[in-house]
C-alpha cells in the first residue's frame, strides 16, 4: 500500500479518532441550538400526570375526558421514569435526546467499520457527516422522540443485516445466531412502533431492505 492508502498510518489514525471527533461536533451543535419545542409540553404533561399517580391524562380537572393526546407512549414512558426520579421532563427529553443522538453515531460509525469494512478514512468521513448534519444535531434536542426514533430505527437495520457472530462455524450455531439476532430486532422494531405510531411502516420499509440486501450478499 502506499504512504497514503486505506491501510496506511493516516487512515488507521483516522478510523481511531472518528467517533470522539463526531461525538464533539454533535456536542458543538447541540451547545449552539439547543431548544424545546412547544410540541413537546404535550408530551410533558401526560408523562408528569401519569408519573404524580393520576394516570396518562392530560387535563385534571373534575369529569374531564380521558383524550389520548400523544402519539409516543414509550416516549412518554420515559420522560414519566424521569419524572418519578425526580428530573423534570424539560430536562431529562434533552439529556435523553442527546444520548439518543450520540448512541446513533456510536452505531453509524460500527456499521462503517465493521459491517461495511471502510478503511479509517471513510469511517470518519461518514461518521462526521451525519454528526455535522444540522437537522441530526438540531433535533438531537427539541424535546420530541425524533433522535430516540433515529436510533431505534438504525439499531433495527444494523440486527436485521448484522453477521452472525459464528457464521463460518457449524450450521447449528449460525442459525442460534440469526435467532438471536432475529429477536433482538424484533425487540428494537416493537419498540420503534411505541415510539412513534408510524413506526411499523418503517419496520416493514427495514425488512424489505434488509431482504434485498441479504440476498445480493448470497
């Protein structure tokens, strides 16, 4: 290889400082444009009711209707642990988000270097890119599931395509494997449905892809 080819110092170097790099512009982005949306005060209401014991309600007020105002119960469900520990869910959906939105980048940058086998450059080329995205790091806050669905969906895609660990071994311990892995995305893609109520349009868009992906790979 030459000085400057995929396996060269430089790119070895970069494959190593990708994911701090991007985890610190996503930081940067956040720091800049953080925000609530007033969407999300919907979101905070049921989850503090439900949480303070009067159940996922919206209004307390006496004889009021039960309405189910919200469209992300695992969202809600979260921000309402939140709040029986004590955070509010102004503060938690952000610090929530944030991670949510980091934890993807930690997953793009595995999948370019493991599943995709890029050399470092790529890696970080990639992994910089979605970190440097404006909508990625603007709606890694905003207090809606937008990054806990991000991730969930990228998680379901990686397990749906993923390798089976022993896949040179025998037959019996790859299709162990493949169950494994075939439950796990079916626990990420049943938690991407309560996250937002489209989401089992996109599990089957997932499945689709990872169908044809698999089968070009044969």
């Amino acid at each position: 290889m030459t000085a400057g080819g995929p396996d060269s110092p430089a790119a070895r170097l970069a494959g190593r400082v990708a994911l701090p790099l991007a985890l610190a512009v996503l930081g940067l982005v956040v720091w800049r444009s953080a925000f609530l949306i007033d969407d999300a005060f919907i979101s905070f209401r049921y989850a503090a009711h439900w949480a303070d014991g009067h159940g996922l309600v919206y209004d307390l007020a006496p004889h009021a209707e039960t309405v189910e105002g919200y469209s992300n119960f695992l969202w809600v469900a979260l921000l309402a642990l939140g709040r029986a520990a004590g955070v509010a869910p102004e503060s938690f959906a952000n610090v929530l988000s944030v991670l949510c939105a980091a934890g993807t980048l930690v997953l793009v940058q595995r999948f370019l270097a493991r599943r995709l086998a890029l050399d470092g450059s790529s890696v970080l080329l990639g992994t910089l890119a979605l970190a440097a995205y404006p909508v990625f790091g603007v709606w890694a806050t905003g207090g809606l599931e937008t990054a806990l669905f991000g991730l969930l969906l990228f998680g379901a895609w990686t397990l749906l395509v993923a390798e089976p660990a022993d896949s040179d071994g025998d037959g019996v311990s790859s299709r162990s494997s493949e169950t494994r892995l075939g439950l796990l995305a079916g626990l990420v893609g049943g938690a991407l449905i309560l996250t937002r109520v489209e989401g089992f349009l996109w599990i089957g868009g997932l499945w689709l892809a990872a169908f044809v992906a698999l089968r070009r790979d044969l």
